[in-house]
C-alpha cells in the first residue's frame, strides 16, 4: 500500500503546562517522532501500546481456572466427591489472575491524564 505524503501543516499554540503535559505523553507513548504522535492522537483519538505476552499469560491463566473448574465439575458429577487439593489449586490460579488483572488495571489508570 503507497503511503500517502505528509504534506499538510497546522499550527497550534499551547500553554507551558500543556506543552509539559504534551511532552510527558510523547515520552511515554515510545514513539519517536512527535508529529507522528500527535497525528496519531488526531487522527485516531489515542495511542495505546500494550504487551501481548502479559495478555497470552492472562488468557492462559483464565484457560487454566476454567479446565480446573470443568475438572472438579465433571468429578463431582459422575463421583460426588470433591477434593481439598483441587479447590485449593483453583483459588491459587484465580489468585493469580486477580494479581495479572489488577496489574493490567494499575497500568491503564496511568493513562489517564489526571495523573500525568
């Protein structure tokens, strides 16, 4: 696909708090040029960079609660026993996906622009 040319330009006029603020999202955004980053917040609103292994481990996580949960499900059902050990297995992986969302979460409130 050609890209198009970058020909365009516009003029703004920002205050010392605003260029501050402006400058502290750039450094964070991991971009490099910031007319990219700026045509990007206005063109698209936001820029958003996540780490897909984070989520392959939250997904994997969630895999591992649910088979463990459709483990016990099935033993209670055809047995009716349950036993300590996989409960106890249970409460750790759900343990564990509590601390990767909540990790998730403390990431996305720094977005916020309140707290920059």
């Amino acid at each position: 696909m050609k890209r198009e040319k970058v020909d365009k330009r516009y003029v703004i006029r920002l205050t010392e708090s605003e260029a501050n603020m402006l400058e502290k999202r750039f450094d964070l955004s991991g971009m490099t040029s910031i007319s990219a980053y700026l045509r990007q917040q206005v063109v698209n609103g936001i820029y958003l960079e996540y780490d897909h292994e984070e989520l392959k481990k939250i997904r994997q996580s969630v895999m591992s609660v649910a088979n463990n949960v459709n483990q016990i499900t099935h033993r209670v059902n055809s047995t009716s026993r349950i036993y300590k050990q996989e409960l106890f297995e249970l409460q750790e992986g759900v343990a564990m996906l509590w601390q990767q969302l909540q990790s998730i979460q403390s990431e996305l409130q720094k977005l916020n622009p309140s707290n920059i």
